[in-house]
C-alpha cells in the first residue's frame, strides 16, 4: 500500500495506474507533475526577467521527470538556473550560490530528502531572502514562504478507504492507482513581511490558506 507523492509506474512499482498488478496500489499526489504550475506562481512574485533557481536531488527517482517538467516550464516563463543537492552540506552551498548569482526566487522540487531537511531549506531561504515555493504545506507551516501540493489528509484518508477495502479481502491488484484530486496554495504572510515580499492580490484570491 503506497501513499507517495512519486510516480509509482516510473519507480517500477505498478504495471501500469488503472492496472496496477501484483500486490501494490494506493495514492499517488503527481508531485512532480505540479512542477509547471508551482514556477507559475512563483513568477507571479517577483520582477519580470529576474532570476529563478530550482533545487532538485539527483538520486531521487524522478530525477529525469523533474529536469523534462523544469525545461518545459523554463520554455514557458524563462529560464530556471538547476542546482542540484543530496547532503545538507551541499543544500547550505547552494543557498550560498543562490545569493551570489542574484537568484530572486526559488523552487524547492519534491523529494523525501528535501522533507527531512525543511527546517535547514526554510533557515535557509530566510536568512538569504530569498522567497521559495515548496511542494508540501509542512514547509509553509514552519515558516516558508508559500508551498503548492497536493492535500495531504485528503489523500491519506484515500490511502485508509484503499486499506480497508484490502482488510476485508479485496486484492490490490483490482484497486487502480488514485491520483490526488485536491491540491492546495498556502502562503504564509508573515513570512512574506519579513522577507518584504509584496504577494499580488490576485495570488492571495487564489489561496486555500493564509497564515498570517
């Protein structure tokens, strides 16, 4: 039983989503097909022309599907500078980086990782001021900036209906793959005053959540 913010069919989990085979399934919150849409709002953000990073970790298994969703977005709002990251050491010279180059926005890509580093990435971003999107409303909680995501209590009370449709004896292989359907702009206004970043009326309506 999987609740992931992965591609289960691009890790080799599931034959396929609506067939998934063997003994896996569960729920799947597409992180990394959110990647477009998350540099679109971000972008709203700041001066047109300015310059955007995306931090991304080179051994989580999407690795290629997030520089193809990268390239495309960057066909579309402008080029996104990729620094790449896998020890906190390498996170801290990136910020560095970030800093030096004049970097005025960045995305935090979806990665387990990068989950267990959140307190490091949004010190980080504060201390630099460097506004940053991420992909999971625990970053925005503890002080990030804004996050856009899937809902996760929805998606994990989809996970708990899929686990106990298999308790009481149905098999995983005849349960396709959900895909999240409720997804989630949180911006943190507090955070935004302290970094002095003005957030456009038009990005608050769209909001379903703003802590202040």
């Amino acid at each position: 039983m999987l609740v992931s913010g992965g591609d289960p069919v691009a890790a080799g989990l599931v034959a396929s989503l609506n067939r998934p085979g063997g003994n896996v399934t569960g729920v799947s919150w597409v992180a990394t097909a959110l990647i477009s849409k998350q540099l679109e709002l971000l972008r709203g953000l700041i001066p047109a022309g300015s310059a955007l990073a995306a931090l991304i970790n080179p051994t989580y298994p999407e690795h290629e599907l997030q520089l193809r969703e990268l390239k495309q977005a960057g066909d579309a709002i402008g080029r996104v500078e990729i620094v790449e990251a896998t020890t906190a050491d390498q996170i801290s010279a990136a910020f560095t980086s970030f800093a030096q180059r004049g970097v005025a926005a960045l995305l935090v890509a979806n990665d387990p990782f990068f989950v267990t580093r959140g307190d490091q990435l949004v010190a980080l971003a504060a201390q630099n001021r460097i506004p940053a999107m991420y992909f999971s409303r625990e970053f925005t909680a503890a002080g990030g900036l804004l996050s856009y995501g899937a809902d996760l209590v929805e998606a994990t009370r989809q996970g708990g209906l899929y686990v106990g449709k298999i308790l009481r004896g149905v098999s995983p292989a005849d349960l396709p793959v959900q895909q999240a359907s409720r997804f989630e702009l949180v911006i943190n206004m507090a955070t935004a005053k302290r970094l002095d970043v003005p957030v456009p009326a038009t990005l608050l309506a769209l909001a379903d959540e703003v802590i202040e």
